[in-house]
C-alpha cells in the first residue's frame, strides 16, 4: 500500500496516490465545515514528512498540533483502516516545531519593517491608495537616508520626521499630507493594540529553518499557532503572503526536482482574497505560478473552488475535494463550478456525489504521467498515523524545549536604527537652536541696552556735526565784515 515517492491517501476503487515529482504543481483542499479537511491536510503533511520533505502550516482550530504525537488505537480508525485495505497503517509521531506569531505557542516569528515592505504592509493596515502612497515615500525616505526600519517604533518615528518635514519632502518625493501620515500612526495603534508589534524586530526569520530535517531524513513540520492570530484576520494572511513571498525570493531555481523542497498550505485562504486590492492578487498569482520553480509546493485550505480566483485555481494541479452544501441556488452553482474542475469518472456524477460524500469521505484528483489529472475518484481517505486532536499543554511545552531550534528566536534584539537615529538628530538639533537663542531675563535687558546706546551714539555724532558747522560759518561771517 506505501509505495516509494508517493503518499497514500486513501481508496476508491483503486489506491490514491499523491506523486512527489509532481507535488510541487500545488493543490487545494476543499469542503464545508466538519467534512475532514483538517485531517485530509495532517494526511498529506505527514506523507510528506515521510518522504524528507518540510512541511510549513497554518493550524488555525488547534487540531493540528497532534502530529507531534503518536495516535492512540481507536476503533474507527482500525475499522476504516480495515475498510480501506490500509495493511501498513500504524501509529507514529512526527518532527515537529511550533511556531507562534506572539510567542506563546510556540518559537516567536518575527520580521522586520523593511523585509515587509510597503505594499504587504499597506494591505495590514487597510490603508487607501493615497495613504499606501505617503507609507511609500516613508519606506523610500528611509532607504534614501540609510535608515533602518527594523520595529514599528522606527516606523513611527520616521513618520513624525516626515512629518515635521512635510514641505521639504513633498518637493522631492510628492505630497505628503497630515491626514494621511494620521491615518497610518493610527493603523499602527490598532495594529499594536491586537499585538501585531511583537511581529516586527529581530531576530528575523531565518527561511532555512523551515527547512530542516531530523536525524533520520523525515522533514520537520513547522505547525503555526494560528488559533488566536486568527482574531486579526489581514495580519494572518499578511503574514503568509510575506513567508510565500520570501520562499519565492531567497530560494534558488531549481527546475523540477523529484520532489518539492518544501510545502506550504495556507489554511482559510479566502482571508488572502477577500477584498484585496488587485495589485495584490497580481502578486499572488505571480507568487504562486512561479514559487513552484523554486521547489516549493503550495496547498489551500478553503471551503469553497470559487472562494479562489481563477487565475490562481488553475495552477493548482491535486484536489481533494470533501462534502459541499447545496441548499441555496448560490450553493448549487458552486458546487456546479466544483464538479467541472475534475476529470468526469464514467462511474458517476461528480456533481451529485460532492453533495452525498460522508466525512472522512472525499473526490479525489492527482497529476499523473506528464502532469495529466487523473480521472476523479470517489476516496475513502486513509486514517492518520499522528493524534487526531490538539496535545495537551505539556506536551506542547516539551516538543518546543526540544526544538532544534530552541533559544534562537527567544530573545529579541534592538539594535542601532531609524529611532535612534532620528531621536539623536532631534536632540542636536535642539542643542543648536539653544546656543543661538538669548538666555532669559539677562540678555533681554543687556539687548535693550545695547540698543540705547547705539541710539545715543548717533544722536552725538549729529549734534557735533550740527554744532561744528555752525561754529565755521559763525567764524566767516566775522571776517567778512572786518575786512
């Protein structure tokens, strides 16, 4: 049944199989709530542990955090082991690091302002377009000067200098407005107040730690905290568009490798679409077409295909699609769209049957030879050899103290950057102005003097030029007449 270079996902007539070499042509994991999308997504991550590949993932209920550990014997998983013929099926944990935005899950993540840059960043802070402008000018004013943006206090001060500086910087780089710099100080608070701050600052992110493998081969799963990220929905697929779009950047060209150097799902990924603005889902679809080029495999979590656009859906190559509702005209449409994405199974109507599939149950479509779509098949999904269900506290606590990568991230770092550097120009420049302003009291009084005296002075040298002419024409006249 596990056969080499291929994860085992369930049984339809015949055994499914993801292949590895074309794992990387993305996938997309699809169903209404309940209908074991989760466990199709802890399936497919341990599979590809198996096979040395990392896995990065977004464990947004808690669920997933059991793939750190063995399953304990179950009746139903035997008996749908038994179901499916799943003769190899045994209980297994896997390597596994959490991972948590705000550090309490899990080894902080963080980044810093520049690496996030202006666009990202915009989207988080739901700014506009003329807002999104002025943050621009910010990040170029910055890169202009050599000033580092590491944390959000060195944004913010970047912004007051802006600020303070408005008219000199609107001739060269355009119109920076108080509204807008308003607008964005005020995303800032909002952003600080969810605890979005802790985000940004060093120690960055090192991408080849989600890239490891253990002592025996296996890829480590890097399992996000997402269960409270998920309370600031545009931080959370803010935060995995930079990750896919840092993958994208870093990662060398690697063509078609036997199997992916990485794999990414991106839970709830209707969050990455819902009203974003299009340059946006140019970058997306840019991201996603490309990043496959550089090994690296991305897999959507989502309830509904028209949840995606369709730029983006056509280059997801694996589906899995689990049970859609259809009680609404809108619903039945949907589920129309979803059926003419498989291949038809003469055995069938694939239509009808996304609408009876049981949980656990699922349509199941993978590339074959020369990247062709196999003809959809009705897939009893095989059980999963981790824990069905979140670990316990201590349990959690004892795979983070284990990490290899334990006390790396632990310890923030603040180093030399734009605050320090703007506030120690304040401060000169605050010096220089007290050297040429006139003490109190003293100079007031000494400046007034000063000016009397000059006054009296004047007056002097007009009345001995007055005095003096009168005395020469006085002395004339008197020879005049004695002659």
């Amino acid at each position: 049944m596990l056969i080499d270079d291929y994860i085992y996902l369930g049984t339809s007539t015949d055994p499914e199989y993801l292949a590895l070499k074309y794992a990387n042509r993305h996938g997309l994991i699809t169903g209404a709530t309940g209908t074991g999308k989760t466990v199709s997504l802890q399936i497919l991550a341990e599979g590809f542990s198996n096979a040395g590949v990392p896995v990065f993932c977004a464990d947004v209920k808690g669920d997933l955090s059991g793939i750190a550990v063995a399953g304990e014997p179950r009746d139903f998983l035997a008996r749908r082991a038994s179901d499916i013929g799943f003769d190899d099926y045994e209980f297994d944990s896997f390597p596994t690091i959490f991972w948590d935005l705000f550090g309490r899950q899990g080894h902080p993540i963080r980044t810093t302002v520049s690496e996030m840059g202006p666009l990202l960043f915009a989207r988080m802070l739901d700014l506009n377009d003329t807002q999104e402008g002025v943050l621009n000018i910010a990040f170029k004013v910055a890169d202009d000067e050599g000033l580092l943006l590491l944390d959000l206090k060195d944004l913010r001060a970047l912004l007051i200098e802006i600020g303070n500086n408005a008219k000199a910087i609107s001739m060269t780089y355009g119109n920076v407005s108080s509204a807008s710099i308003g607008a964005i100080q005020r995303g800032l608070l909002v952003l600080e107040q969810q605890s979005g701050d802790l985000f940004f600052g060093e120690r960055a992110l090192d991408i080849k730690d989600l890239m490891r493998t253990d002592s025996d081969g296996r890829g480590y799963i890097s399992v996000l905290a997402a269960d409270e990220l998920m309370m600031s929905p545009r931080l959370y697929s803010t935060f995995l568009l930079w990750l896919l779009s840092e993958l994208f950047e870093e990662l060398p060209e690697v063509g078609n490798p036997d199997k992916p150097k990485l794999v990414f799902f991106f839970d709830e990924a209707h969050l990455l679409f819902d009203e974003a603005p299009k340059i946006l889902l140019q970058k997306v679809e840019q991201v996603v077409k490309l990043v496959r080029s550089k090994g690296v495999g991305v897999y959507f979590v989502t309830q509904n295909p028209a949840d995606m656009p369709d730029a983006v859906l056509a280059q997801l190559g694996n589906r899995v699609q689990h049970a859609l509702r259809a009680y609404t005209p809108r619903e039945q449409k949907a589920v129309r769209a979803a059926a003419e994405t498989f291949r038809p199974n003469p055995d069938f109507d694939t239509k009808e049957v996304i609408t009876q599939l049981g949980v656990g149950e699922a349509l199941v479509s993978t590339l074959e030879s020369k990247g062709v779509p196999s003809v959809v098949g009705r897939t009893m999904m095989r059980p999963p050899s981790s824990r069905l269900g979140p670990i316990l506290p201590a349990e959690r606590r004892k795979v983070i103290a284990q990490s290899p990568i334990s006390g790396l991230y632990d310890e923030v770092i603040d180093r030399d950057s734009a605050f320090e550097v703007l506030k120690r120009r304040t401060e000169v420049n605050r010096a220089e102005e007290e050297k040429v302003r006139p003490a109190p009291g003293s100079n007031r009084s000494s400046s007034r003097q000063s000016v009397t005296e000059t006054a009296a002075k004047q007056l002097a040298r007009t009345l001995a030029r007055e005095l003096g002419n009168s005395l020469v024409r006085g002395i004339l006249g008197s020879l005049r007449r004695g002659r």
